[in-house]
C-alpha cells in the first residue's frame, strides 16, 4: 500500500508535540504522506490530552465533527492515539465511530495497524503498555525551527493524587544517553540552537550510573548550538547539587519552570507531592542565591477536594512571597483512576471558579511587575522568526522580545528593553552586529550556612 494521505491533529503539551513528530517520522517511513488540509486526507490522526477535562471535551467535539467526512469520503479512517486512546479505549469504537484506537506505546505498530484496518474493515485498538521509549527514531518537524525539544523520558511514578498521567503514560523510563546525544546531534546539524530536554519529571532521569546532571554535562559540551533548557523539574527532587551544577553549565538558560501545585501544606500532603511549602521556599531561594537571574515559573491549581479558604490563602501568601514570573493556573479537574477522585468533600464548582478568578488577578499584577523590571535591561536574544517588520528573539530567561528591524534568525543579538506593552517587551538592538558571545558561566559562591 502506498502514497496514502495522512492529517495529524496534536493536543495537548511539548510531549504531544514531541510525540507527533515521532509519529510522522513512523508513517513516513512506511510512505505514508502528511498533507496539511484535512479533506485531502485518507487517514485522520488525533493525537489527544487527557490531563484536564477539558481537553478531552475539545478533542470529542473534533472527532464529532470529522466522523461526518465520512459520509463524503467512503473509507476514510479516523484514529484516536496517545492519552484519549488509553483512557477511553473501546468508547472511542462504539460512541465514536472510530477506526484505530492507540495508546502511547503503540505508535511503532500505526503503519500495521493502518493494513490490518484496510484487509479487515474492523476497528484496530493497541492500547498496552510496554515501556516503549522510541529509541532510534528521530521526530520529524514541519518546520525548520532554532529551537528543538528531546523527549528524554516518557511516564511518571509519582502518582500525585489528582493526575492521570501514570495511568495513560505508565510507568517512568528513560531514554538512553547515547540516543539522546544522537538526537542533540542530529538537531544542531539542522540548525537548532536552544535544546530543551522534556519529560514528566527531567529530574529523574537516569541510565545505568548517569544522572541527569551527567546527562546536562553531555549535551552541554556539544558545539554548535547556544541553549540548554528542560522541563519538567520536579521541587522534590531538586537539590542544591542541582543548583550548583547547573550554574557551571555554559549553555544553562537561567529559568526553570517548578510546579508549586498548592501553597498549603495539608493539601500538598493529599496531592502527594512530596515536599511541604517551607521546602519549596528554600529550594527557590537557594537557586536564586546560586543563580541570581534565575526565573521561575510555575502552575497553581485551586479547587482540589478539601481545599478551604485558609488553605487557598495560603497559597496566594506563598505566591506573594516567591514572585514568580509566570504562573500556569488551573481549577482542580476530576480524573478517572485518580486517588483524589474518591477524596471529599469536593470544592463547590462556583468558589472554585472564584478562587481562581482571584488567583489570576492577584498573578497577573506579579507577572506585569516582573515585566515592568525589564524595562531599560540589556539582554541577549536568539532570534526566532521573523515577520515584516518584526523580529522577535527570546532572552536567555524565556521572555520574547519583539525588534523593529530585520534580524537573522538562529542568531544572538544584544538588546536593551526599551519599552512595555502589556506584556510584551519592546526592544533595540544595541550593536547591530550578531554576537555569538561566550555563554556566561556562573560562579558558585558560598552558600550561606543552613541553605
Ligand atoms: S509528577 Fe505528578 S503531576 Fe507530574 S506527571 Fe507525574 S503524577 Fe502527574
């Protein structure tokens, strides 16, 4: 079977994205082709999210309204893969009317699955887990891009209690360090230059006697590329060895995303997340000692069962003292399988929205304070895309800086910030001239007694 046409649809966070590239590099090598309108498509893939509610509902409305193509097009399949497709399995077959149903370890078998559906004319459902980590499969990106992501792990074992992720990803396992090398490798020999290294909990990452510090040290020793950034860190496994290392690092981008979750211990304990707010607190100041510029962001979830109004204030208090950057923020969202499913009471569905209206506010005044203090600042930007009369690079702390003038793309230039609209930094360029200067190298100072 050859030359036939496939649309890919991606939900979802960096490890869906990451994952689609895996899986058109899968169907290319079978000769399948992608083709960007969905009505020229013979096969229809959704790759689905099913962390919140709410991206399943989205993903359901899509797939409602693409099964009446098939009343246009005789034939056409429809695919349901990755979180959906293990949560809900046969559902997505009887209410759904879809043809393949493939869970995140299955993508290898799509192109097998694809023949068996056409022999057969039965819907194909692969849905078991087998610790697949896609080693020796390089994604394929649409777009040429100076910026790359590395999946370096897939599934979690931490089980936080509100999270579906273990159950629709399984259990934690890492890539090799060879393969990741590889994959750093191959994106800077296509012109990227900022690697993030991605996965549910980067921090654990591990192959035979290599950390994740090892695995830092490694690809930050590559030529040709600038950047070095990961996520997500999770606060109970960061230590100040971390810290320390992360600020020798020449290609170390002074950010770092930590999910807070909850600024009350109580409700962090029913989270099971592993660390109370005090230790989130000091694992933050430490960083910021270590690296001064460090940024951090983070999410925030309100709502969670139990929760009271003390414990909501506490975690506005816990915001108000750390200042982050930016905050991902969420109401609690009930999940199958998940231990908080069965924890009461419940939030009422209006104060949970409340809380959340008020926690976005009192965020946003953080956030465009942190902005504000950018104002005047010179920084160094990789630029990333240029569109009459914009250029618009991003600083080393994840801010995206827009220029009026025409830069070239995948190069480093020095900017100052000078002006501020909304959220958006305005910047000049300084030396016109690009500088692919020497990354800064942080030194370690003592660390203060008790930290
Ligand atoms: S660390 Fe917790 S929240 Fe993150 S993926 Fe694992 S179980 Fe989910």
């Amino acid at each position: 079977m050859c030359e036939l046409k496939f649309y890919i649809k991606v939900y979802g966070c960096q490890m869906n994205q990451y994952d689609a590239g895996v899986i058109r590099r899968i169907m290319e090598e079978s000769n399948f082709i992608e083709v960007s309108d969905v009505k020229e498509a013979d096969i229809i893939l959704v790759l689905t999210c099913s962390v919140r509610s709410h991206a399943e509902i989205r993903a359901l409305g899509q797939l409602n309204f693409w099964r009446r193509l098939k009343y246009e097009k005789p034939g056409l399949i429809i695919g349901v893969l990755g979180c959906m497709a293990q949560n809900l399995k046969d559902l997505l077959i009887e209410k759904f009317n879809v043809d393949l149903v493939v869970g995140s370890d299955q993508y290898r078998f799509l192109p097998k699955l694809i023949n068996e559906y056409y022999k057969t004319k039965l819907p194909q459902v692969a849905t078991e887990f087998t610790m697949e980590n896609y080693e020796h499969i390089i994604p394929k990106t649409n777009n040429a891009s100076v910026v790359g992501y590395i999946s370096i792990m897939r599934g979690c074992n931490n089980y936080c209690s509100y999270c579906i992720v273990p159950y629709v990803r399984g259990r934690e396992r890492s890539k090799s360090l060879s393969q990741i090398v590889t994959e750093a490798e191959s994106l800077i020999r296509h012109g990227v230059k900022e690697i993030t290294l991605i996965g549910q909990n980067v921090l654990a990452w591990h192959d035979n006697n290599a950390d994740f510090l090892t695995l830092l040290k490694e690809i930050d020793q590559l030529d040709g590329y600038y950047r070095l950034r990961f996520l997500t860190s999770h606060p109970k496994d960061l230590t100040v060895k971390h810290w320390e290392t992360f600020s020798q690092l020449k290609k170390f981008c002074p950010y770092i995303h930590l999910p807070l979750q909850s600024g009350s211990n109580r409700i962090l304990a029913l989270m099971n997340r592993g660390y109370t707010k005090e230790e989130y607190l000091e694992k933050v100041m430490q960083g910021r000692q270590i690296i001064p510029d460090l940024v951090f962001t983070t999410d925030v979830m309100v709502g969670f069962p139990t929760e009271t109004d003390d414990d909501y204030k506490e975690t506005l208090d816990l915001l108000g003292k750390i200042k982050f950057d930016f905050a991902y923020m969420f109401k609690y969202s009930e999940r199958p399988y998940t231990k908080a499913q069965k924890i009461t009471p419940k939030v009422d569905a209006k104060i949970a929205q409340e809380r959340l209206i008020r926690l976005i506010e009192y965020q946003n005044k953080i956030t465009k304070e942190r902005i504000n203090s950018y104002l005047n600042k010179e920084c160094e930007i990789l630029v990333e895309f240029y569109t009459y009369p914009y250029s618009k690079g991003r600083t080393k702390d994840n801010k995206m800086v827009i220029i009026k003038d025409k830069l070239e793309i995948g190069e480093i230039y020095r900017c100052r910030i000078t002006n501020i609209k909304g959220w958006t930094l305005i910047g000049e360029i300084i030396d016109k001239s690009n500088c692919n200067v020497q990354n800064k190298v942080y030194y370690i100072e003592n660390l203060k007694e008790g930290l």
